[in-house]
C-alpha cells in the first residue's frame, strides 16, 4: 500500500481555465497548498468566498517538517471543521525530561487540561496534517463551496496591477493565465511569489545546521519529548527525541553551522550517531533523513497591496518552539475575515494593513524567542556557556533554575496588545482576556465555548444584559449570552470575569477579544464594532 | 530613588569575604568560574525584584555611581 505521501491526492486536471479566450479572473488565489494556504483557503471557503489554490505538487510533503501542533492551531481548525480528526490521530504528550552531559537534570509535566477542549501540544507529521486538510478541502468542494485545489499547476508568473494581479502558471499540458483580485502566498521559505515582486526578508539573526532523522521503531520509550544538553552522542551540541503516529519518533541533532553537510547525511555517519543515542541493540528503520538549515528573519511588511503573505513565506524562525506552521494557521486566521470584509465592501481597505501590524507583532515575538533559545542552547561565548551550565547544574537540585532553562519556548498565541483594532479595556476583568488576546476556551454547559464563538463579530455576555443584535456601520453583531453558572468547573468565571460579576466581551470573527466592558453601553459598543473593523 | 541598597548591609563583612575567598581555595579556574556563576544566580534569584536586578548589573558593569 503506497503511504500517504506517495499517494497524488490532488492530481493534476485540465481546467476550462486553460481553454479560456481571456484570463479568467478569480477573487483569490492561493499559492502553495501547505498547512498555511490550505488553511486560507478553507477559511476562505467556510466564509462563501471563492478560491483557487495552485500547488505545484499533487500530493502532501513527505519527510521531516512541523511535528507539533498547538491548542490555538487544533481550535483554529475547529472553526473550520478538521480539528478532531487531527487529535484522533496526534500523540498527545504531557510529560518532558532535560538531559545534560550524562545525567537527566529534570522532568516536567504539563498537566492534562480537563477544562478546555483541546490539549496544549499533539504531535502529528505534516504529512498528516495536511492530508486532513486536504481532504476537508474535498469535503467543502463536495458541498457546493467554491473551493478548488489545483495540483501540478506551477507559479511562473506575477505582474502586479493596480486592481488584480495576472499569473502566468506553468502545467503539465503547458502555461496558461489567469487573473486575481487577491494574491495569498503561502508559498514557502522559496516564495515565488516574493521572487516575482523583487522582494526579500530583512535580517537574518541566526544560522544553523540540524540533522532530522524520522526513524521508526517500536521501542517502547515513552511518549515523552526527551531534549538534551552537550550529551556525550553529540557534544557540545543538542538533541530532541519526539514521539509521532505509528511509531515514527523525531530526532533533532544539531550540527553547528560549519559542518561538510553532504557528508554528515551519510547513513555511515548518521546510524552511529543514532545508535549512540538511541542505544546499541535498539532496532529502528529511518524513514527520513535530511540536514536543515534554518535562519531567523522576516519581510519588512508582510502586504504589500493586493498580495499578502503568510507562514514561512513571510517569516522564519528555528525550529525550537514550534512556532513555524503554528504561527503560519494563525497568521491564516487573522487575515482571513479582513480580506473578507474588503472584498465585499463591508470595510476599508486598510482594515488589512492590521493584518501586517498584528502578525508582524506575532513574527516578532517568534524570532525573539527563538533567538533568546537558540542562545541557551547554543552559547555564542565561553562566559555564555558558564551561565548556561550553571543553570542546568542548578537546576538538577533547585526549583528556581528550572524556568531559566531554555529548550525552545512552546509556541503560544500573540497576544495583539496595542493593536489598531483594540478597543475600550476595563482592569477590572482578568489579564488573559483583555483586547488582543484570542478567547481562551471553557466548558460550557455539555459543550464548548469556543464551538459558540467564530466566523463573524460577536458580542459575548457574561451574566450581562445585551441586545441580541446590533448593527454598527453595516457589521452585524449578534449576542452569544452565557452565565458563569453554565460552567460548575468555574473555568468560565476564572478566565472571562475574574472578581467582577459580569462582563461584555466583543469578539472578532477570528475569536480574538476587541473590546471589553463589565456592562453593556451601546454607544460605547457600536464605536468598538467601527474600530475593530477598521471603520474608524 | 534607588532600588539598589547600595549602603552597608553585611553585620561582619570580614568573616563574609573570608568565606567568600576560602570558598575558591584549591580550585581551578573553572570549578570558580562555575561557583560564581551558581552564586549569582542563587543570589539574583533571592532578590528577584526586576528593578534591583537591572541597577545591580548596571553597578556592576560600573556604569551606575551610586552614592
């Protein structure tokens, strides 16, 4: 049985497009059909909006790329209907060991959360990921939605006008045209479409090299994410071992930057290393083997007109943290509903310049960690490498050591302080709710709140009066009124209310907080309602 | 004001830098290296304070003169 990635899932078709007199013109396309752009495109798609994907390949990555996905990226997905199926395939994992040199100096746990739907972390290879996404494509298309996946259609072309964009796109059967009101490029590290606007990142704040190595075994080692310091398999360096689905388990070794990288992924010196590590009579097959390069940079803007820009395409981080596809899933979700608004005239056009502020924001504060990590795990001086080991001899016997520890800061949401869109905040509700942040999850009654939430402005009521519905400037906001009552956990009233007895929350279709009041005030609503829509 | 307390604060400062220096007796450049460096951040954890931290640096580094 051909494997996932070997399978052609959305092969190449001739479409009536490349018989067209004239470039048919489209309201969006999408380039590149990775974790970001399918997830733009079946925004798009669960939003009514038309688009077109182009992909040059027919089939999802093979080989070693995002393993693990965060909370915010599964209820992203769960807005869009594909959640579930990528927890009942994802390992979950709560427990962690750090190693240095010989000995394991701690463990941690991140305890399993009983009061929100999804956990904080699954590991599941891209492959899958993307090969549930796709078929959640299918699913929509098969619905009547205006989604269509175009595999072995290559960008070769990009010519900018003031109101659409022309493509030139390279197939099988030959180059064909075709026009777009809106260009995403979810085109990767390579971008094409960056290539084609003359346009690079700014900064490159660091470079290194890692051998990757997906191997399968089935060895009963726990389902546990295991990162060492200087061991002695490779030293003065680190390593990862992660556990995937069928019993595939990463492993991350770093080389430095000035390695001979042809010769370090030779299998003569690769099985060693891992046999070092993994142990001598540990039987494993390698499913994958490939030396990364990474470098920490980002465009200086990440629109620029009708072309957007979104995950690895726009910006870059080290793999240490997780940051990568997670970050690119809500860089999807932030644009999405604003190039909807756009589109249909509802709001400005700049509302989508908030798209680059606030992901710029998120980018930034992705490199930053990742910079601050790479630090720890790789000293770039010898008094550097002092302090780092004197943190982890510490934190063998301290409790206070541990949180200086620094293996890659797990990917969290941004949370959009100082956003444009941000609205009126009140000190009297909790500090993880206020405007900017995404809508931390509760139970609800037999349900979920984040089911409640998404796809359109809301306004969310706790144990508050408001009206069902309003209208501000042509946005309808309907009402979503909950009681802390409906959740006897008091996970509800702990995230949303805090010590006040109530609250008004205004939620952007993105599940992102954009204002928030203790009561309901309709002037002060209807203002919140223009500014977080870009009215204002 | 400072956060600093940059005024006497150890009752018998000759017994402290005695211990201090007996600490360091027979060790190598390196085992001390490693010893100063827990002790600053045995010490740094114990203050804490974001603001008494960052001045204490900045004294350190000699950039501070604090009467």
């Amino acid at each position: 049985m051909p494997r996932i990635f070997e399978t052609p899932l959305y092969p190449y078709r001739r479409s009536p497009d490349q018989d067209a007199r004239a470039p048919m013109r489209h309201k969006a396309v999408v380039v590149g059909a990775g974790p970001v752009g399918l997830t733009v495109a079946l925004d798009l798609a669960c939003h009514g909006i038309p688009v077109v994907v182009l992909d040059e390949n027919d089939r999802v990555s093979w080989g070693s790329r995002a393993i693990c996905f965060s909370r915010r990226t599964l209820e992203i997905l769960d807005r869009l209907g594909c959640g579930e199926r990528l927890v009942d395939k994802g390992v979950r994992w709560d427990r962690g060991r750090v190693f240095f040199d010989e000995r394991q100096v701690y463990e941690f746990n991140l305890s399993s959360e009983t009061t929100q739907r999804r956990p904080a972390f699954i590991n599941l290879q891209q492959y899958y990921f993307e090969k549930f996404l796709v078929d959640r494509v299918h699913e929509l298309a098969a619905e009547g939605q205006p989604i269509e996946l175009r595999g072995g259609n290559r960008l070769t072309g990009l010519e900018a006008s003031p109101d659409h964009l022309a493509l030139t796109v390279e197939t099988p059967d030959g180059p064909y045209r075709l026009e777009a009101d809106w260009v995403i490029a979810c085109d990767g590290p390579g971008s094409v479409v960056r290539s084609k606007l003359g346009l690079d990142f700014q900064g490159r704040v660091f470079e290194d090299n890692f051998l990757i190595a997906d191997v399968v075994m089935h060895a009963d080692f726990p389902t546990e994410r295991w990162f060492w310091f200087d061991p002695p398999f490779n030293r003065g360096q680190s390593a990862l071992l992660h556990k995937q689905p069928d019993d595939v388990w990463r492993i991350d070794l770093q080389l430095g930057w000035d390695i001979d990288r042809e010769k370090e992924k030779l299998p003569e010196n690769v099985i060693p290393r891992l046999k070092a590590m993994l142990g001598e009579d540990i039987e494993f097959d390698l499913e994958w083997v490939s030396i990364y390069t990474f470098q920490c940079r980002r465009m200086e803007k990440f629109r620029h007109g009708r072309v957007i820009f979104a995950g690895d395409a726009a910006h870059q981080v080290s793999p240490f943290g997780a940051r990568g596809a997670n970050s690119g899933v809500q860089d999807a979700d932030n644009l999405v509903w604003k190039l909807k608004l756009v589109m249909e005239g509802a709001a400005p056009d700049h509302l989508l310049d908030s798209y680059n502020v606030e992901r710029v924001q998120a980018a930034d504060d992705n490199i930053l960690n990742s910079t601050r990590s790479t630090e720890f795990i790789t000293p770039k001086s010898d008094v550097s490498r002092l302090f780092r080991n004197a943190v982890l001899d510490l934190s063998e016997s301290f409790a206070f050591a541990r949180p200086l520890v620094n293996s890659g800061r797990l990917s969290v949401p941004c949370i959009h302080d100082g956003s444009p869109l941000n609205g009126p905040d009140t000190a009297d509700l909790p500090a993880a709710t206020r405007p900017g942040a995404p809508a931390p999850d509760a139970p609800l009654g037999n349900g979920w709140l984040l089911d409640r939430l998404g796809g359109r402005f809301q306004f969310l009521s706790i144990d508050a009066a408001a009206p069902e519905r309003i209208e501000a400037n042509g946005i309808a906001v309907e009402r979503v009124g909950v009681s802390a009552n409906d959740d006897p956990s008091g996970a509800l009233a702990e995230r949303w209310l805090g010590k006040a007895r109530s609250g008004v929350y205004l939620l952007r279709p993105d599940q992102h907080v954009a204002a928030r009041w203790t009561t309901f005030d309709a002037a002060a609503a209807e203002a919140a309602v223009k500014r977080a829509s870009g009215q204002e | 004001m400072s956060a600093l307390n940059t005024r006497p604060n150890i009752a018998k400062p000759d017994d402290f830098y005695a211990v201090l220096i007996a600490l360091h007796e027979g060790r190598s450049k390196a085992e001390s290296d490693a010893i100063n460096a827990r002790l600053i951040l045995i010490l740094a954890n114990q203050i804490g304070d974001e603001a008494v931290l960052q001045e204490a640096l900045a004294a350190a580094a000699g950039s501070a003169h604090v009467a």
